[in-house]
C-alpha cells in the first residue's frame, strides 16, 4: 500500500453517503439555477460593444430608424402572381397578420402606392388612393409598372413576376428604444475618447435596465414567428411559402441547436454507455461516468446562468467538450483503479480508492491547468463571443475535476470491491502495437510525424476566412431554402448600409432646399457603381425615389425645388417611409441600403469590401466622407480578426503550455518534448481544414483549441506516468508499463469520444457536423501521438529520473 494516504481520499471513502448528500444538495442549487441559462442566436451575440463598426452601424440605425420587420415570400403554384387568386391570399394573409398584438403595419403590392399610374404632378397625388385595394387596375397595367420598378422590385415583387413578398413592419418598444438612445449616445461618444467613470457606470446602469426588456422581446418574437409559421400552413396549398429576416434566422438557430443538443447528446449519451459497458463489462463503469458526467454538466450550466453567460452559436457545443474532458478524468480513475485491483488483490476496497485518488489527483491537477491553458488562447481573440467561450470552457474545466475527484470515489465506495478483471484483448492488441512502433520505429516514427507536420503546415495556406449563413445548413432544410429564396429572389439576404455625409460645398445654401442636384448626382453615380458588382443585389436610397419622380414627371428629373416641394407635401407616411429612411436633414448625411446576395458563385466578400472602397476613391469620395456598416461589413470584420487572432492566440498558448509543462516537470527537456504531440495535433487539424476547404470562422475557430484542449489532458497523464516508471527501470520498461496503464484511459476515451461525435455527421446544422468530425479527427491525432510520437521522444531523451 502507497504510503501517501490521502486526507481528503480517506474522508471521500469513509463518509461517502454524507459526501454525496452534500454534493446532490448543491447540484440541485444548480440545477435550478441552470433555468436561467439561455441560448442566444441573435445577431448581437456575434460582435461586441466596444467594437467601432458595431457602435457606427448603431448609430446609422437609430439615425435613419429602419423599422423592425420580417418577410413573408409567396410563390404561387398554380397562378401568376398579378392575379386576383394572388391578392386573394395576400389580403387574408395580410389580415391575419394585422392581428399580432405588435405589428403596426403590413406592405405588399396591394397597398403600396402605384404613383406612376396616378400621372400628374406628384404633389397633387393622394399617394393612399392609388394602390391595387383602392383601384381595379389592368393586370397588364400593372406588369408594366412593377417592372424595373426604382423601389419595389427586389423588395415586394422579384423581377420575373413570380414571387412577391409580404413585409411585416413591427412597432417600437418605446421603453427600450429610449434606453437604446441613451446607450447608443454614450457608445457613440466612448469611441471619440474616454468615458468617464459616472458615465462607465450609467451605460451598464442602462444595459441592465435593457436586458429583461430585450429578453421578453425576444421571448415574444419567438411567439410570433410561430404564430405567422401556423398561419402560413393554410395557404401552402396555392404556393410556396418562405420566412426571413434576421429574427427569424435567429430562431431557426436556436431550433436547430436546442434539437442538436436533446438528440445528438441522448445518442452521444447512449453510444458512451453502449461502448463503456462493452468495454469494461461492468454496470458500475457505466453508472459512475455518466453520473459524473451528467452532475458536472448540470452544475456548469447552473453556474453559467447564475453568473448570466449566454450559450451562443459558438459556444453551444460547449456541453459536448465538458463530457469530452470529464469522461477522460474519470478513465483514468477507473483504468488506475483497475490496475491496483489486479496488482494488489490484498488491499481492501477502499485501501484500492484511496490510493487511486492519491495516485492521480495530482495528473488530474496539472492536466486542468494545461486544458485550461488550451482554452485560453480564446480569451486572446478580439471577438468577445469567442471571449466568452474560452471563459465557459475554463469554468466547464474546473469543474469536470472538482465533480470527478469527489464524485467518482464517493460513488464508487458505494460498490463492493469488484474481482480483478483484464480489459479485452482488442485493446491490448493495440496498445501492443503502438508499443512495438514506439519501441521499435521509433526513428520512423518522427520521420512519419515531421512529413505529416510539413503537410499540415501547406494546408495552413490554404485556409480561408468566410461567412455565409446559407452554406451553415443543408441545403434540404427549410432554413437554407428560405435563405436561398430570398436571397436569390428578392435581392440578397445580408445587408450593408453605405452612409455618405453631404459635403459643405455640396450643402443647399437656400434655406428653402433639401437637397441639391450635386448631392443626388453624386448619390446617382456612387449607387451605379454599387449595382455593377454581381453580388449587390437590391439597393435603396433616395436616388430610387428621384428615379420615380422622373417616370412621374414624363420621364423628365426633377428640379432641386420640385425634389424639395415633394418631399414636404408628400404624405407624410410615405415621406417617412421612402424618404426618412434614407435622409437625414438635421445630419445631413444619406443612406443607401444593399443587400448582398450570399448565393453569387466565387463571392469574395473582403474583396467585394475593397473594391467598393477604391471605387468611391474613383469617384472622389474620401474614407472620411462614408461609412460602410451593418450586419455584412460587421461579420466580415469580426472574420478578418478571426485569422489574425488564431495565430497569435495558438502562438501564445503554445508559448504558455511550454512554460506550464517547465513548471510542472521542471525540465526544460520534458517541457519541449510534451508540447510536441500537442503542436502537432493542433496543425494538422487546421490543415486539414486547409487542404478539404473547410472556412475558417465564428464556428470552427474554437476547433484548434479543441484539439489542444484534448491533447494536452492526456499527455500530461503519460508524461507523469512515464515519469513515475523510469526511476523503477530503464526507458524500454517504463514506456511500456506507461503504454499498459495510461495507454489503456486514453485508448477508451478516444475510442468513446471518435464514436459518439461521429454522430454529428447527421446535423442539418453544418457547423455541428465539422465539429464533429474535426473533434473526432483531433482526438485521433491526439490518440496517436500520445502513443508514438511521445513515448519515442521520452525514450530518447529522458533516460533517468529528471
């Protein structure tokens, strides 16, 4: 018996019962707490506060107040669109709709006014009066109008005249819009200098006060999504029906994970305790992992909604890797049990417990900080979701070992003591092959790991930073066709806004004028540029609502003061409507709305960005004179960082894993040889990504660390066994007593984990799916180098005790 005799082992075994009383009352604490915890798909959750373009792109929102709404798109399969079975079904529809408690208006083509077919001067036209409810127009007549249409093509009908689209315009929070004005001030004057520490504490002051207004509003727009998909269903008969916005693509996410994480982790859960009792062929190694698993899991999300981090797109496989990293604890509990139990038939059962829990504490310790090392290269990003994601990981590490230390000898003192029982003879066979090539291809070894490295790293050059909602789902589910459609038909799916600030020179002298011709012919020539890129799909500004004026006015322009006498005496609706949304008097700055259509083949949505900006430089518009903003702009910068930020994060945290190992084993020589297996997991995984053309963005970001995160927990348990081993016998014998020990813990492991995240391949969700397979993949390389490449370079180059 170890003469090492563990105080807190001994108390774990002697009052088990107490032990686990106290850890269900605090679980269950948790557990309530985990109520509160929340998955939030919302485009918010992607960038962050402090970040410049997210704090402009508010500002441009609030100052053009673009109007909360979603699309309904109806394709009709039986009769054209311009047709009275068409205005039939909208009109029901648009009724329906009327009747959301928060919905304050409702656009289609039977109620936006026809002003072309008014004639006259647009002055003297009651805009109202001239739409398809109001006037029994020619169906010819009205081809004709809606055809190239300035305004309403690409926005309530598409240019073949086979779909329209309903838009459903949703009514402010009053409340959280005048919170949302303070916030936006205050945000907004932070990124001209320093707030002061007053107005620090007002702005959270305020997000405080926004978030249960934000989280009910968010609740009722889940409500209402599921209210209009009911309504819908009674019209699929006549046509295909279509959602979007970004609400509603925010739903669909939060659908589409919470379904991932309820049937992929019950089919994880089940495939962990299929191959745990085929493993061991004992209930009790059942019952014990996933007990731990499960309790660790709840009080982690019990902590998370206590401390209100949010599970995001990012961050929402976070419950995968904490089964990943507790189940790997609790195989090298039950493998090192085990081993005692056949070494030592004469100890007691809980003689057996205690030294398992005093021989692997300490590995379990330093695997804890080496893994949570690994996660924290993801606090070295400047995207503060992925932040987020690292600290959740790190919280999800502490406690898989403070839940597995304590849990795992409690229960287990619960059980008899088992007959020594020796594991299969599968996993012996491999395990005596790794030891034969690690023992005896040793040179092979690292000539094979040094070509696959070189390969890896040419894949590295081949990773690219892309963003594409569309392509993050199959193309069989409805989230994809609705994105698809919309995107392909109704003038793109992402928006950007280009906001111009009228020049001085450009400026009406006359108070009398709005606008001056300058300004709209610079308007003019900056929108052409913009629709000559394939992927610019519908673009808005004034400049559509001049190109009105002119089809009015004979197809003649109109004068700076009929464009100024139009804009006071139209309705004042319209005027808001058409005009507000796209000029802004007291700031005298313009808008112009584009939708980019994901779908174009070949988009290269940063060169897209550069070249809009050496084309305004063409036109003699200075970088100080505009902005680009809004959700594309937003999403392309935060990907541009994800590349610059994986570098230095893996350059630091390899940095930081060699010092972590120096401290550890307090050899300079063991610290070079343990980061080893875990660069090289790290590599080939992204190389992989590299060379199958998988993106890097907001999602497989995190898979680097992932593999870090798992390769360096077993590692660590090898080195500290080898370490152990060698001051009884040579470096030939204790890689071989290390390989017939650990070997065993992180053969079951991966074995468990390759199986259950292969699963993932069946995800409608294509994130999901490289998450499992890149997972999978990093525990294989994990699995292989910890059982070849390491033990070859132990054997080489730590011969005696260090």
């Amino acid at each position: 018996m170890p003469t090492t005799n563990n105080r807190v082992a001994e108390f774990l075994t002697r009052y088990p019962k107490t032990v686990l009383v106290f850890f269900l009352i605090v679980t269950a604490a948790l557990a309530w707490q985990a109520t509160r915890f929340e998955i939030d798909a919302s485009a918010d959750t992607l960038l962050t506060r402090d970040n410049e373009l997210y704090v402009k792109s508010r500002v441009a929102s609030e100052r053009f107040s673009p109007q909360e709404f979603l699309l309904v798109a109806y394709k009709p399969t039986a009769h054209p669109v311009l047709s009275d079975a068409t205005f039939e079904d909208l009109r029901a529809l648009s009724n329906e709709l009327r009747q959301l408690e928060r919905v304050e208006s409702v656009r289609s083509i039977l109620n936006v006014p026809l002003l072309t077919l008014a004639g006259g001067n647009l002055t003297q036209v009651e805009a109202s009066q001239w739409t398809i409810e109001q006037q029994n127009f020619d169906k010819e007549a009205l081809k004709q109008v809606f055809s190239g249409h300035p305004i309403y093509e690409d926005l309530v009908i598409n240019q073949d005249q086979t779909a329209t689209a309903i838009q459903v315009l949703f009514r402010p929070n009053q409340a959280l819009e005048k919170i949302s004005r303070q916030i936006i001030a205050l945000e907004e004057k932070g990124l001209n200098g320093t707030l002061t520490e007053a107005e620090e504490q007002k702005l959270e002051s305020l997000e405080r006060q926004a978030a249960p207004i934000e989280k009910k509003l968010d609740e009722r727009r889940i409500q209402e999504i599921e209210a209009i998909r009911g309504m819908i269903k009674k019209y699929e008969d006549n046509a295909d029906l279509y959602l979007g916005g970004v609400h509603v693509l925010g739903y669909q996410l939060i659908n589409i994970i919470t379904n991932d994480l309820v049937v992929f982790g019950g089919a994880i859960a089940a495939i962990i305790c299929a191959v745990l009792f085929i493993l061991f062929r004992r209930w009790r190694w059942v019952l014990i992992p996933v007990l731990c698993c499960a309790a660790s899991v709840v009080c982690t999300v019990g902590l998370l909604g206590l401390l209100g981090l949010k599970a995001t797109v990012i961050s929402a496989n976070f419950i995968a890797l904490q089964l990943i990293l507790t189940l790997a604890i609790v195989m090298h509990l039950i493998v090192q049990y085990r081993e005692y139990s056949g070494a030592h038939q004469d100890w007691s059962h809980k003689e057996l417990i205690q030294a398992t829990f005093a021989r692997k504490v300490r590995p379990c310790l330093y695997a804890g900080i080496t893994t949570s090392i690994g996660f924290a290269s993801l606090i070295v990003t400047d995207i503060q979701p992925v932040i987020a994601f690292g600290w959740m990981m790190i919280i999800a590490m502490g406690l898989s070992i403070a839940v597995s230390l304590v849990l795992f000898p409690a229960l287990l003192a619960l059980f008899g003591k088992e007959a020594p029982a020796g594991e299969s003879r599968l996993s012996t066979a491999v395990l005596r092959g790794f030891n034969h090539i690690s023992l005896h291809r040793g040179r092979s070894t690292v000539i094979a790991c040094m070509l696959l490295g070189a390969l890896a790293i040419a894949g590295l050059f081949g990773l690219s930073v892309e963003n594409s909602f569309i392509n993050y789902f199959r193309d069989s589910t409805k989230v994809h066709q609705e994105l698809q459609f919309i995107d392909r038909e109704l003038g793109g799916s992402t928006p950007m806004d280009l906001v111009y600030s009228i020049s001085e020179e450009e400026q009406a002298k006359e108070e009398d004028l709005v606008i001056t011709a300058d300004t709209v012919q610079q308007l003019q020539r900056i929108q052409k540029a913009l629709n000559e890129h394939e992927a610019v799909g519908k673009t808005l500004s004034i400049v559509n609502f001049t190109e009105l004026g002119r089809q009015i006015n004979d197809d003649k322009p109109l004068t700076e003061y009929e464009l100024t006498a139009v804009y006071w005496t139209v309705d004042k609706a319209l005027r808001k409507e058409l005009i507000g949304s796209y000029f802004n008097v007291d700031t005298q700055q313009a808008r112009i709305s584009i939708r980019i259509q994901d779908t174009t083949e070949g988009l290269d949505r940063d060169q897209l960005l550069a070249d809009i900006r050496a084309e305004l430089q063409e036109l003699g518009v200075p970088e100080e004179r505009y902005e680009l903003t809004n959700l594309f702009v937003l999403y392309q910068d935060v990907l541009q960082k994800l590349f610059k930020s994986q570098v230095l994060s893996l350059a630091i945290v390899y940095v930081l894993l060699t010092l972590a190992f120096l401290l550890l084993f307090r050899s300079l020589r063991m610290a070079l040889i343990g980061i080893a297996p875990n660069i090289l997991s790290t590599v080939t995984v992204l190389g992989v990504m590299g060379w199958v053309g998988i993106p890097l963005d907001l999602m497989t970001i995190t898979i680097a660390s992932i593999a870090m995160g798992i390769a360096v927990d077993d590692t660590i348990h090898y080195m500290h066994r080898y370490r152990e081993e060698i001051e009884e016998g040579g470096p030939e014998a204790a890689v071989k007593r290390t390989n017939f020990s650990v070997g065993y813990a992180v053969l079951f492991t991966s074995t468990i984990i390759i199986v259950g995240f292969s699963l993932l391949v069946f995800s409608d969700f294509l994130p999901s799916v490289y998450f499992g397979v890149l997972s999978s993949l990093a525990m294989l390389m994990a699995l292989v180098s910890d059982l070849t490449l390491l033990p070859v370079l132990l054997r080489r180059f730590v011969r005696k005790p260090s």
